[in-house]
C-alpha cells in the first residue's frame, strides 16, 4: 500500500504536467495539489510502518522482561 501512493503520485504529475502543456496551465494547476497529498500519504505511511515496527520490537521487549 506504500508504494501505491507513490506510484500514484508519479503518474499524477506526469500526467497533470502533460495535461497543463497541452491544454494550458491555468486549467490543470490546482490538480498538482492532488499529487501533492498521495506524496504526503507515502511519507505518512511509510512512517507509521517504522513507528509501528518499532512498537513491536518495544512489546516484544517488554513481553521478554516478564518472563
């Protein structure tokens, strides 16, 4: 799911850049903010997968301390 949002936001700005080219910038622009927010969404998830991770290793630890 990570890398959808990535590759998501490739084929956004290339295809809102081919867009703005052809048919003119003023009516394609604002979309950019479209491509904008599925980046953010890579790096949003890709960060809570590292949080998430680490979560786990912490319990892990915890679980091991109790025993």
């Amino acid at each position: 799911m990570i890398y959808f949002w990535l590759g998501m936001s490739i084929v956004l700005i290339v295809s809102i850049t081919y867009f703005g080219i052809t048919e003119g910038f003023n009516k394609w622009a604002f979309y950019y903010v479209y491509a904008l927010l599925a980046i953010l969404m890579y790096f949003v998830r890709k960060w809570m997968v590292k949080r998430m991770e680490k979560h786990q290793q912490f319990l892990e630890n915890q679980k091991k301390k109790k025993v």
